[in-house]
C-alpha cells in the first residue's frame, strides 16, 4: 500500500526484501537511488506482478518507475490503483512504451450494490 505516507526507501526495501532477501539492516548503506539500481538489476530477467495501490502522488511512480521497468520484453506488469483521475492520467502518460492504460471504474448503481 502506497497511500498518503508514501515513502520511496520503504517500498524499495520491501521489494528488494522479497526478491532479494537481504536484511533490511544490510541496507541501511544505501541510498534510494543505489536500492533502485540493486532492484531494477534483481528484477531484469524475472517476471513478476507488483501492485501499487493506493497512489495518490505521481511522485511515488516516477521515484519507482525506473527501478521497475525493464527494457527486456519479460511481461512484466506493474499496477497502479489510485481514487485520483489526475494521478492515473499523468502516470499513464508517463509510460515510456506506450502500454500504460487506465481502467475508469464506475459506481455501482442500488440494484448492483
């Protein structure tokens, strides 16, 4: 979960946490670009799903952006949730390969919910 109380180390350090499984202390060195290079290496020839949820800054994508997409053709997906239009839109324009798309959900009407 992203939210409000976005914070780069942190998300970095939980994803390398799990693919690398390193101690969070043997981290502790580093600087958030250094743990963005050390996933984005971690994660060039794997396949994987990481769901963002909850992004209300666009500044939460573009620090994790690079570390996430690879240039390697491995279908690899990233998704994003976020309650805000704005958010979505300047993501989704921010993807480099065109692939960013947005999924509009609507409110269920009384019958439906």
């Amino acid at each position: 979960m992203v939210g409000k109380d976005f914070r780069t180390r942190k998300i970095l350090e939980d994803l390398l946490l799990q693919h690398v499984c390193r101690a969070k202390d043997d981290m502790a060195p580093f600087s958030d670009s250094d743990l963005a290079q050390k996933l984005y290496q971690c994660l060039q020839s794997k396949r994987f799903l990481i769901v963002l949820d909850d992004v209300c800054f666009t500044d939460a994508w573009e620090c994790l952006r690079i570390a996430l997409l690879s240039q390697e053709p491995t279908a690899s997906r990233v998704l994003l949730t976020t309650r805000d239009v704005g958010v979505a839109d300047k993501i989704a324009s921010l993807s480099a390969d065109d692939k960013g798309f947005i999924h509009r959900m609507r409110f269920l009407n009384p019958d439906e919910g």
